[in-house]
C-alpha cells in the first residue's frame, strides 16, 4: 500500500498556538510515514469566510442570489474563483481530511466554517440525492482534532457544556458525514491552555499516533461516474 | 411597561431571501407593538467575521496572538475597532437578542459566527467565572429564526440530521445561554424554498407572533455593579 493523500485545514490565528503545534506534529509523523500532507492554514493564507459572488467566474442569475444555483453553475463551467479552485483541488486530492481548531462558542471559528460553506460547494462536494452512505466523497475519511478552554468535566455528561460529541454533532453529521467522510472519533486537546508541558507533549504525540493510525486503514474512494449535477435524478426538486 | 429594545441580527446575503422577509415580519410587528428595533443586516454591511488584530486598538502582546488577553485589555482600556464599538452598543442596548440565518452546513453562516466572535468579546459579554446563571446578559431573553433547505421529516428523531434542537446547541447553550439569555424554543422554517407561497406567509405570521409574545414579556437586565472585568476572581486562571 503506498501512502495517502492528507490534507488538514487549520483555524488558529497564532502561529505559536497549540492548534498549530497539533498539525505539524501529525504532518510530521505522517510524512515520516510515508504520507502526502498539505495544510492549508486559513489564517496565515488570509482565507476570507464570506460566501459572495466573488466565489464564481460565471452568474447563474444576475437579479436574485440563490448560492447553491451559483455553485451549481460554477461546479457545472469550472468557474470558481482561484482562491477556491486550489483549496477544491486539496479537497478532491486527499484521502483523509483532517480539521484542527479551537473550540470558539461551541464550533469552529468562523474562517473555517466559512471555507466548508465555499469551498464544498454545491456541485462539488455534494448534489441532491447523494448524502451520508451516497455522499460524493464516501470512501474517504476524516477526523476532527479540536482544543478547548473547558475542562473535560465541563464537558461531561453533568458539566454545563454537555459532552463533546453533542458540541461537535453539527460539524460531524451535518457536514462531514453528509458529504460521505468516514469521520473518526475526535481528539480534544482539553483545557489545553492550562496543563502542564509534559501533558501538551502527551497530548501531541496522541494526535500525532491518531493521525498515523488513521492513514494506515484501507481508503476506498468513491468516484463518480459522471459530473456530480449529471447524479441529481430528474425530478430532484428545483432550486430557484 | 415601556417598549423593549431588540437586535435582530440578520445573515443572509440575498435581500429578497425569506430571512429577510422573516427579519422584516418580525421587526414590523414588533414596531407597530411599541418596541424599538435595530437591524443587524450583516452581509449588508459588509461585516468581518475574521478575528485578528484589527479587533483591537490597543496591544497587550505584540509578539504572541491570544484572542482573549487582546480582547481583555481593549474592554478594559474601550479600544475595540469602531465596527465592533457599533455592534456592541446594540447588544449593549438590546433587551433581546434575535439570530435570523439559513442552516448552512448545520449551523450559521460563518458571518454570524464571527459576529459572536468579535463582538461578543471578552470582556465584554463573559468573563471568567461568571457564565450561564451568572452570565454577564442574564434577565435579557434571545430567540433563533432558522431556515433549512431539510424537510421536518429529516430533523426528525429518526431523520438523517436529527432533532433540531441537537443541531442548535453549540450555538443555544455554548454561545447564548453561556452568556446568559433566556432563550426561548427556536423558530424553525423547514423546507422554506419548497412550501407554498400560503405557507410562507403562515411562516411570517407566526414568527411575527412569536417576536411580539416575547417582548410582552418582562425583562430584568442584570446590571454589574463595576466593570466586568473586575468581576474575575482573583485566583481565575491567567491567560498566558
């Protein structure tokens, strides 16, 4: 088996911070595993969230704005904006996404969720009737590796946050799972800002061991047979 | 009892969207009621939702990036950048707090995100130790408008995105409840691009309902009795 393709996409504004430290410790095991790894860090590209015309080369209706119609256009004539058409082409490369961030009011921060809404745009990512077991990019997998302020016990069953996998459920079901991923259990680096340096360094190899063993399963890539939008079956409902 | 003053906060980027039509049923109902209402229309306005240093006018750490010591020593010193200044008056102000968004990826457009990010600073709206049953905006009441592309069948129990309210709760108890809001059941329109033209204007009806049976209700806005920030106790854990 030869090595897979591993993009992770990181949301922390400091290059010092632990976010960051968390990536390059898996990139640095993976790719002394044998793997390929990109990072696309969306901070330091100066990534903008905002979802916009500026997304697209084409107009699919110059009057009304309907996003989904103006990607599905854009997906159909290659016409994305370049800064999109290279983080697509990350997305369409990798076997195994991986997102590392902290945990701000309960989800990522919003650079990263504003690159799911552009990036895995309608057309590219998914299309109507293809979603969780029919999702464009099943096959490949995914696992999210967050930090957190909070305390595990915050984030227990009894603690104020509830526990983590309800925190992350949107980002989990809603998005990976949606478009396919095979999404691992997440590693929470918990109250990282406030343990001891022996337990950040345990906490690194642990993501770094994840990651690893992660990339070391079978991939099984799904790949369609035809356009994405050529998949929507006729009488798929019609978006204005 | 007087009028209470509410903010909705408002993000989708088409104008003729139904968010914007529920923004405005809501804001309507709620003027012709006697309320004072102010509009947070953030694609509109061209709103930032990345954090950085153009948050701040002040530097606590020119050689080290943390978010929240940046946004402690501008709440301190009242040195936020005049965008986030206009946006946290109205918060300031609000008695109550509405979200109006479409459900994109399983949670808000990452516009709205940022807005909570950057303007929902610390400082500001939390400070260590006093959060949920003490949070800073406790007494004030908040409410969700959604929209979703998902039939109710799929938010269902058994559905393949589950409970709505599951979908919620980073954003419901991480972000509003943590900072203290009463916040009511969310108001959600299912499927609103594929009802009828009848059911759209049942949906705005009832979500006008729903804004003004809320401000009938009373307010009590705690007030601290000295800057948030002196709040902290003394052995709360120092931001590196």
């Amino acid at each position: 088996m030869g090595g897979h393709n591993v993009l992770l996409v990181l949301a922390n504004p400091e290059p010092a911070s632990f976010c960051h430290a968390l990536a390059e410790a898996a990139a640095g095991a993976l790719r002394t595993d044998g793997h390929d790894v990109t990072i696309s860090d969306l901070f330091a590209q100066g990534f903008n969230p905002v979802a916009g015309r500026h997304d697209f080369l084409t107009v699919a209706d110059p009057e009304r704005f309907h996003y989904q119609s103006e990607q599905a256009k854009a997906a159909r004539e290659n016409a994305f904006s370049s800064e999109i058409t290279a983080e697509q082409a990350k997305v369409a490369a990798a076997d195994i996404l991986v997102f590392v961030f902290p945990l701000w009011w309960g989800s990522p921060p919003a650079i990263l969720k504003g690159w799911l809404e552009r990036v895995l745009a309608y057309g590219f990512a998914y299309v109507d009737g293809c979603r969780f077991d029919t999702g464009l990019l099943r096959g490949r997998r995914a696992m999210i590796g967050v930090t957190t302020g909070g305390t595990v016990e915050r984030f227990s069953p009894q603690g104020v946050y509830g526990p983590i996998e309800g925190v992350l459920y949107p980002v989990r079901r809603l998005a990976l799972e949606y478009m396919g991923y095979d999404v691992e259990e997440p590693f929470v680096a918990y109250a990282a800002p406030r343990v001891s340096d022996e337990e950040r360094r345990q906490m690194l190899d642990e993501f770094a061991g994840r990651a690893v063993e992660l990339a070391h399963r079978d991939i099984d890539r799904y790949e369609p047979p035809c356009h994405p939008l050529d998949l929507v079956p006729r009488n798929a409902w019609k978006r204005s």
